[in-house]
C-alpha cells in the first residue's frame, strides 16, 4: 500500500467522531505548517505543537497519525496527542504566551484552556484541558498508552479499505479517505448521529449540500455514515420544509438553504445496501423540502426557480446557489435560475423514484410530473439560441447569456435534446469557452470577467462531476472519460506538489490553489485567519475525487 506522505502547509490534523466522542464547540483541531513536523492548533491564540524534523523522510500522513521513520504522532482522543519523538518537543502561542513548568511538563495557558506538554523516555503527551490540574493529570495517565497499537488501528481503517484501482493515485485515494475521515463530528448540540463538515478549519459547521456530496462518497465504503450525514441535515428541517444551508446545531441555523440534491444523495446511498427504511425515513421530509421550493422560490409563478440573493452584498450576492461570487449575479434584477431549476427537476425526477420503490404511486406520479414540468419550462425560456446554451432569465422576460458551468446542468439532468446536447459539448470542446488546461471553468473563458476568483472562473469539481456524468447520461462517453482524467491528473498534481485536496482550482493550471483570489486577492503568504484561501483538505473535493477513481458517473 501506497500512503500519502506528502507534507504541507494546510492538512488537518484532529480526532475523528468515527473514532469516539470530539467537539465542535470547543474542537481541538491543528493544521500543518511549514517546517516539518510543526502543527498549529486553532484558537484565538494558536498554540503550535513543535516536533523539528526536516531531515526526516515522511512515511505516512493521515489526518489522525504521522509517521517519520522513529517518530510517530497521532491523535489518541479529542483532547490529547501523543507520540514517539526523541528530539526537543516545544509549544508556543504566536501571541508570545509565557510557557511555564510544574510537575515536569511544559504549560501554556491560552483562551481559558490550559495546554500541556509531557516528555519523557522518547514519548510525549500533549493535552489540552480546562486547567493546570487536569491537563498535568490527564498528560501524565496517557503518555504510558500503547502508541504502536493506537497507530496500527489508525492505519488499519485504511488497510480495511477497497484497494484503488489506479496505482499512479494510490496515494490520492488514501488521502480522500483521509480527508472524509478528519471531517466527521460525533452526535452533538441536539443531533442524534454523526455529521460531516466541509472542513474542520475554517468552517466547522454542517452545510447542506455539502452533507449531500459527502454522504455520495462515503456511501462507497461506509452506508451507516453516509446516512448519518443526511440525516444530521434532515433533523434540522422546520415544519414548513425548509431546511438551512449551514447548521452549528439543531437550535443554530442559517436563514437560507441551498440546492436541491438531497434526493439524489439518498437514492445513491440506497443503490449501495437497498435500505427501503432509510428511504421511509428521508422521502416525506424530501418532499416537504422541494413543495417549500415551489411556494417560496418561484415568485413569478412561471414554473421556473430561482435563488434568494442579496444585491447589496457584492462580495457574495448568491450564497444560497453554493457559487457566491458568480458573475451571473451580477445583476439588480431576480434571476429564473438555471441551475435552481435543473437540480429541482433531476430532485423531483429521484424522488418519483424513491416514491416508486416504496410503493407509494401517487406520490410518485405527483414528483415525477412537476419534474416533467419544470424540465419543459426550463428548455422553453432558458435556452439561449444566441449563446447556444441555457444560462439565467432575468424576471423582465430576457435571458442574461452569462455562460457558466451551471449551463451544462441540463446534461446531468437529462432534460435536453440531442440536437441541444451537441451544442452543449461543442462548447465544453471550444478553447474560447470552455476547453480549458484543467476543465472546466466555471465561466466561459471568454468573458471579460473571467479570472482566478472562485466561481469567476476556477474549477469546481462537483461540478466536473455533474458535467462529466451528464455527458455520459447522453452518450459523449469518450468525452466524459477524458474530462475525468485530466481531473485527476491535476488534482494529483497539486497534492503531490502541497500534500493537500483544495476547495478549487486554476483552469489554466499555473497557480497552486492557495494563492488564487477568494472574493479578493491574498497576502503574499497563505494564512486563512487573515484571509481565507482556498480551503485546504477540503471535504465534498475529496469525495468527487473518491467518485472519479470508482468510476461512478
């Protein structure tokens, strides 16, 4: 087996809810920099937890255990790391907080936690807690803990895992299993089962769609995981339907939601165990969901949807679309959107099915023709003859023209002709537009705004996997194959360059993640606390990886 040992600024380092109990509200949760092994611990007053070893080759680095010939660290609990390292251990706070000693350990009280770091006999403990006390306790109990079986429990989750099927991406493979892993909470603040985050750092909490394209993945090794990241978004639906797009906890929510690709998700986690129970489960609340769409996004009732958007917020007009930052928003004017009502017709389309498989015809029929409907609206008034493809609808009767790479949702919708299908691709083939060195922009390359700045031009990768699935669905199978394997070429590319999996990429493939604009230019040196970057070992990237490399699309 082949483990990722690429290091890097960026890559998480914390303690799995798939292992045992962690905390969202107070996560102990590090991030790699530069210098090897340095790995700070995220507060208001950083803590970074220092084992200097530059001249040591990296054998394994998971998201939980490090492995550098002698030296070993991983984490045994939410609140304690521990390690074999004969070398002179340190922690420090970036704020210059004294470091102090008692009782043969090293101290440093920072944001009403005490941190504490024990060395002795070539091991080190390094606790985080509430007080001197308990940390001083709790450093001197763990440190005698049998490392080499922790660490070989660590890596047996991975030797537990489908082998990849691609040997040049063995490493990559392992590494999205990695990022999946570090992303999990255990059951927390009124959710009853485990949930998924994007990215333990920055973001922490649960978001929508997110959920969705994590629990796809995970549904390929792990189905009672993957219905626990559905149903950790699910539990915090009101009673109209509506569900938000970011969840701190069950009483803590957002006041939008996101796509509608909950079905979707559910059907693809049943195709794996056919659990007609999770169907029962999932089916009404996903109907209720998609009815709160037809009675609060469609306000000018013509059987189109759009998003609610913010036309002050110029930084991030559409955040409810999942592409803040996108030029379609450009606008004063509400938008029919493409993508609002492709996803709600292929939703539709999944949940008539879910309907089917329960038994429940009429319920079925109801979901199957409102997608039927919304799939003749779409193709009515946002086709776009000029552009030759579908973009947004301006509530004043025009189409924008804006072409991004929501236009080729139709594709993974199935809601196209042929003839349109083939004007589709044409423009996936055009250099001008979309034929990019990494596919595929999020807008066409000819736009006078298109650049480096998230959804004004970088490449996301679910949409690389709606796209590359929709052009299967029609029968572009070369195309499609092709389209996957630049993808993980690049990806493969960066990881191996920063040991990282990056929430977007450059389509022209010259600038490495960190430094591309996210809603504005970065500091010469990569630090999200002063401005966020692309976000490293970032959770729905990994998944879509895991997808391409199992050839599900």
């Amino acid at each position: 087996m082949k483990f990722p040992d690429f290091y890097g600024y960026g890559q998480l380092f914390a303690f799995s809810g798939i292992d045992g109990e962690n905390s969202h509200d107070e996560d102990f949760a590090g991030m790699l920099m530069p210098g090897k092994i340095s790995i700070r611990f995220e507060a208001p007053d950083a803590v970074t937890l220092s084992l200097p070893c530059a001249d040591k080759e990296i054998d394994a680095l998971f998201s939980d255990v490090i492995i550098a010939g002698d030296i070993k660290l991983l984490f045994y609990d939410r609140k304690t790391v521990l390690g074999f390292y004969a070398g002179n251990a340190r922690i420090f706070s970036e704020s210059g907080a004294q470091v102090t000693s008692e009782g043969g350990c090293s101290i440093l009280e920072a944001d009403g936690f005490c941190y504490c770091l024990l060395t002795q006999g070539g091991r080190f403990a390094f606790c985080r807690e509430n007080s001197r006390a308990l940390a001083i306790e709790f450093a001197k109990k763990k440190i005698g803990a049998d490392i080499d079986c922790i660490c070989e429990k660590r890596l047996d989750y991975y030797r537990r895992m489908t082998p990849c099927q691609y040997p040049e991406y063995e490493k990559l493979y392992y590494k999205c299993l990695s990022v999946n892993k570090v992303n999990v909470y255990s059951p927390q603040g009124g959710i009853d089962c485990r949930a998924t985050t994007p990215d333990r750092l920055p973001h922490r909490h649960i978001w929508l769609w997110d959920s969705m394209f994590h629990a796809m993945a995970i549904a390929g090794y792990d189905t009672a995981l993957a219905k626990d990241s559905i149903k950790a978004v699910l539990q915090c639906q009101r009673e109209d339907g509506f569900i938000p797009h970011m969840i701190m906890s069950r009483a803590d929510v957002s006041a939008i939601t996101q796509p509608q690709v909950i079905a979707s998700a559910v059907l693809s986690v049943y195709r794996k165990d056919s659990d007609t129970g999770f169907l029962s489960y999932c089916a009404d609340k996903i109907a209720a969901f998609l009815i709160w769409f037809t009675e609060n996004r469609d306000l000018n009732r013509n059987g189109l949807f759009e998003w609610k958007t913010d036309f002050a917020n110029t930084r991030c007009r559409c955040d409810e679309s999942g592409m803040d930052n996108s030029p379609r928003f450009d606008t004063t004017e509400t938008l029919d959107a493409i993508d609002c009502s492709c996803f709600m017709a292929y939703d539709c389309r999944c949940l008539a099915e879910i309907y089917s498989i329960l038994g429940e015809k009429e319920k079925s029929a109801r979901f199957e023709a409102l997608a039927d409907e919304t799939a003749k609206r779409i193709n009515e008034l946002l086709w776009d003859e000029e552009t030759g493809a579908y973009t947004d609808r301006a509530f004043s009767g025009k189409t924008t023209g804006v072409l991004t790479c929501s236009s080729f949702l139709p594709l993974y919708a199935g809601i196209c002709s042929e003839e349109r299908a083939a004007k589709l691709v044409s423009l996936l083939r055009d250099k001008e537009k979309f034929a990019s060195e990494m596919p595929v922009p999020s807008i066409a390359r000819d736009n006078p705004l298109y650049g480096a700045d998230m959804w004004r031009g970088c490449v996301w990768l679910n949409y690389n996997y709606f796209i590359i699935s929709g052009l299967k669905r029609y029968g572009y199978e070369d195309l499609a194959r092709s389209l996957a394997k630049t993808t993980l070429e690049k990806v493969n590319k960066w990881f191996e360059l920063t040991g990282n999996i990056f929430e977007f990429y450059d389509a022209e493939d010259k600038t490495m993640p960190l430094y591309l604009n996210r809603k504005g230019p970065q500091p010469e040196t990569p630090d999200y606390r002063i401005k966020y970057h692309a976000i490293t070992d970032y959770n729905w990237s990994a998944s879509f990886i895991l997808m391409l490399l199992r050839n599900e699309y």
